[in-house]
C-alpha cells in the first residue's frame, strides 16, 4: 500500500525530462583562466541548457548547424561564441567549444 498524497502538497518537477550537460576538456580548459562573468554566464547558459537545449531565449542567440548548435553573446567587454552537441536520445548535452573575443 503507497502513502496517500497530502491535498495540501505539489509534487516535484521530474529531472528525469532534464538534459545532462557535460563541459568538455577545451571548454574547461577555456573555462579556467576566463574572467569571472564570463564563468557565471557559461553556466547560467548551462542552466538554460539542461532544461531545453533546443529552446529560444531572450538573454542569448542561439544558431543551429548540421552538428553543432552555438550560443551567441555578448557582455560588457566581449562577445562570445559557445558550441555545442546535442543527443536527444540520451538527453546529453556536449559543450565542445567556447570562444570569447575581447
């Protein structure tokens, strides 16, 4: 016999539906000596990213290509490029490359 559900409780959302993002050795190698709002925009892109990586959004561009999809963006000092693979079966996402331009 389960537990019964409480009226008063929501469930939580599934992570099952959520994507897996895995940064790649270059994009963490590029990662790791960039400036710190350049690490805290990756990884809200990262955040975007787990919950649909095929998704429109207002804070960047994204463009998609046969293999590749890449992130467009500019901050204050730059503007960045992030690429990245998508595997719908697996529900994975590769950051393969990141490229800032100051």
């Amino acid at each position: 016999m389960s537990p019964a559900r409480s009226p008063g409780k929501k469930s939580r959302p599934s992570l099952a539906s959520r994507y897996r993002v895995i940064v790649g050795l270059r994009v963490r190698e590029q990662l790791r000596d960039a400036p710190p709002q350049l690490q805290g925009y990756v990884a809200g892109v990262v955040a975007f990213l787990r919950a649909d990586p095929t998704a429109a959004s207002a804070a960047f561009t994204v463009v998609g290509g046969a293999e590749y999809r890449t992130v467009i963006f500019s901050l204050a000092g730059g503007h960045g490029f992030l690429d990245y693979q998508v595997f719908d079966q697996q529900r994975v996402v590769v950051l393969a490359d990141l490229i800032w331009l100051e």
